[in-house]
C-alpha cells in the first residue's frame, strides 16, 4: 500500500504573460520508509509539487487543473484548510530551500520551533523549549545559540533551523527542496 501517491497531477500558474503549465500529469507512489528524490532543471516543477502536498500553493497563481495527491489514504487535495494545518508538520514538514524566507526575523530560534512543538504536541512551554533545545543540538547548534534571532546566524546555520523546525514534530513524510542550500 502507497504511503504517498500522486496521480495524474496537473498545474499551471496564471501569469501576466499567460498560462504556464508547471506540471503535466505527474503520478508517482512512495512506500513508507522509501527515499525519493526528484532530479530536474530549475523549473521542472519540482518545487511546485513539493508546493502541492503540502497545500500551500499560492492561491492567486496557482490552479490544479487536475489529480489527486494521497496521503495514508486522505486526498489532500480534498482536505479543509484546517484538515491541512494539522497535517502540516505534524505529519508532512517540509525543509523550503531558502532559509530567509522561511524564518521570522522577529522571533527566536527556539520560539519558532517551540510553537510548532507547542501546537501539535500540545505541552507546556518549557516543555517545548526543553525540546526546542535539544533539535538545535541535532542539527548542531549548540544550545546556548537557541536565543537568538535569525539574523544571527550565517546562512549554513539558517539551512540547519530550517531542519531543525521540520524535524520538530517527527514527521512521517519529510519534503526536502534543496535542504543543502547554503550547508
């Protein structure tokens, strides 16, 4: 039984040149415990799919065409919004390739993992920021950094937050796009 299929997909992004065909009928299956990895030039539509599983296309832009996306049995493309922001890094994270724009700079570190940590898990803050520490140490930085704001950090530790966050929850399905950006 597939752990993660994706039938016949179909996208495309309204822009103000036309339409663009991002993705034409893509199908592929994934057992759980299976390693995928998606080779492609850049705008192969790799991020796109990526985009897609997680439900997080831009709505404006982005339209489905056609297809189903299966997730131990869900289709996520049928699934409310709510349905999906529970699904989202509790049981699919995904590492986006650019660290910036995927961290708040108003925030801490370990405020942004420990609210991920907080929201799914339902535990205590300091329980949260017990584990918010301890995630930093796997992705090696040290603990005492775990304060700190994004901006503080170059580039490479940005990259291991970013991990970092989508380890949090112990995801079953992680979604890297380029996690090796800037490592």
């Amino acid at each position: 039984m597939s752990f993660l299929s994706i039938d016949n997909l179909k996208v495309d992004y309204v822009t103000d040149d036309g339409i663009v065909h991002a993705l034409n009928g893509v199908s592929l299956e994934l057992v759980q415990g299976e390693t995928l990895g998606l080779v492609g030039e850049t705008g192969a539509g790799k991020t796109t799919m990526a985009k897609c599983i997680m439900g997080i296309l831009p709505k404006r832009t982005g339209k489905i065409r056609s297809g189903e996306i299966t997730f131990e049995e869900k289709n996520l493309l049928k699934c409310s919004q709510k349905e999906l922001q529970s699904i989202r890094g509790a049981q699919i994270a995904m590492i986006f390739q650019d660290p910036m724009s995927s961290l708040n700079p108003v925030l801490p570190v370990d405020e942004q993992i420990s609210e991920l940590i907080r929201l799914h898990r339902r535990c205590s803050r300091a329980k949260a920021a017990i584990e918010a520490r301890e995630i930093l140490k796997k992705v090696g930085i040290q603990p005492e950094r775990a304060g700190e704001y994004p901006h503080q950090f170059s580039g490479g530790m940005k990259q291991r937050v970013v991990i970092a966050i989508a380890l949090a929850c112990s995801p079953k399905l992680i979604i890297a796009d380029e996690p090796t950006t800037a490592l």
